[in-house]
C-alpha cells in the first residue's frame, strides 16, 4: 500500500514538473527577475501573416488556366494547352503545400508568443510527404530542402508540446528556411502573374484581331455582345493584376518582417522594434482588405 502511495506521489511530482517545465518554455523570453515582456506585436505580425491570404487564391488561377482559355483556342492551340494544362495541375499540391507549412510556422509562433494554447497537431499531417523539384516553375532543390527543415522543425516543436521553445528560439531556428521559403512563393506568384499575362493576351488578341474585320449589318449584334464580352474580360484582368501586385507586396513585407525579428533576438520588447513589428502587421492586415476587397 505504501509502495503504491509512493508511486502515485512520483507520478504526480513528475507532471507537475512537466508543467512547470512548459510553461517555462513557451515563454517569450523574459528579463531577469521574472517579469513578463509583452509580445503583442509579434503575435499581432504573425497572425497578419498567417492570414495574409491571395496566394491559394493565385496558385488555384494558376492551376485552371486551361478551363478559362480552352474556348478561346484552335485545335492545334488546344493541344499545346493541354499539354501545359496537365503540367500545371501536377505541381500545384506542390505551390499550395509550401503555403501551408509557412501558414503552420507563423501560427506556432503566434501562439508562443500569446498565452492561450490550442493543439496544432492535426495541422501537421496536411503538410505532405516532401516536395519535387520543378525546373520550369523555378522550384529548386534549395527550395526543398528548406520545405523539409521547415516540416522537421513544426514536428518537432509541436509534437513536444512547445517546451524548451520560445518565440526566439523558434525565430532563431527557423528565419533561414522561412526566407527561402517565401522567396519559392514570391517567385512562384511571378508565375502565376506572367501565365495570366499570356492568357490575357490570348483572349482579348482574339477579340482584337476579329471585331474590327466583322463589318457586315447581319453581324452588328454579335460585335456588339462581342464587345460587351471583351470589357468585361479586360474588366476582370484589370482587377486579377492587382491581387498579384498585392499578393507580392504582401510576401515581401512578411519577409522583411521576420528578418527583423531574427536581427533582433532578445530585444523584441525594444520600443523600435515593437514600432516596427506594429506597421509590418498594420500593413499587412491593409493588403489582406485590398485582396477580400477586390
């Protein structure tokens, strides 16, 4: 009987360890004494970043090219696009998974930096198995091998629990594979801008070479819904270019963001650094309206 007592007591003693031992590393990284540093304005970036949004959006653009253009094309066009069409379709799990890793990566810092804690656990098994590289998108094994540090590292941290892990800690080691990360999405937005560019010169090139040859009496009501259709084509690629144009201006401002948080590991309660964390999160939370606006 005492024996049992004894070992429920040393059951208990570990888990009460265990729990000092995680709310101690899941701290941001306070000044001695025990005093708590506010950490708002990393959550606040971290959480504008994760939800930054118009990248799945763009990639998924990307991905049905085909369906926008195949009425438009000739057979021996239609061919070629399908060709395209199949290529583009097998990378796209690809575009989105490295979306979802940095999305996974600025929620676990999110919630390092802030008190609650919820379970990201189930979130880990919707980051894929790997990547592959992809010379014609510009996906490169530099590429993948930080996708696969970047998985390493949110295994990790989440499978623990979060202890012995801070936002510095986290911040420290992950900004490499963060930047490299968010340049593969940059450069892969380019894409998805420089194929839509292709496809808006196809479509209306077509309308352009066409109504201006249509000058029969019998063909008047056709040019006219003709045209009809190619405002409201130029309409709708006039809108999509500026999502990219946010789209990019966003990516670049978490980038920068997360090097200055990496440049100032132990100074993120320093008043310049909170100001600029604040306009890093102030601004993207404006580009996030500019995209849910359009």
């Amino acid at each position: 009987m005492l024996r049992q007592r004894s070992i429920r007591l040393l059951f208990l003693f570990a888990l009460f360890s265990a729990a000092l031992s995680s709310g101690c590393g899941t701290t941001g990284g306070g000044p001695p004494g025990g005093r708590p540093v506010s950490l708002q304005e990393v959550r606040e970036f971290a959480d504008a970043s994760a939800r930054l949004g118009g990248y799945a959006e763009l990639a998924r653009r990307y991905r049905d090219t085909y369906e926008r253009e195949q009425p438009y094309l000739s057979p021996v066009a239609d061919k070629l696009a399908r060709e395209n069409d199949a290529k583009r379709r097998a990378v796209f799990d690809d575009f989105i998974a490295i979306q979802k890793t940095l999305v996974l990566y600025m929620q676990t810092l999110s919630l390092l930096a802030g008190d609650a804690r919820y379970d990201l656990s189930e979130r880990i098994d919707d980051l894929g198995n790997g990547l592959k590289a992809n010379t014609e998108s510009g996906l490169t094994q530099r590429h993948i091998t930080a996708y696969t540090g970047m998985t390493r590292l949110l295994t990790r941290v989440i499978a623990s629990g979060y202890q012995n892990r801070s936002v510095e800690t986290m911040v420290r080691d992950g900004d490499a594979d963060v930047q490299v990360l968010l340049d593969a999405m940059i450069s892969l937005t380019r894409l998805y801008y420089k194929t839509n560019e292709n496809e808006k010169k196809t479509i209306l090139g077509i309308f352009d070479v066409e109504i201006p040859f249509s000058t029969r009496n019998s063909d008047r009501m056709l040019v006219t819904l003709a045209k009809v259709h190619y405002l409201n084509k130029a309409t709708e690629y006039k809108l999509i270019d500026r999502r990219y144009e946010l789209a990019l201006q966003g990516l670049t401002k978490v980038a920068l963001g997360h090097q200055k948080m990496r440049e100032n590991l132990g100074k993120l309660s320093n008043d310049e650094v909170k100001r600029l964390l604040a306009t890093y999160g102030r601004d993207l939370r404006t580009i996030r309206d500019g995209l849910s606006g359009d």
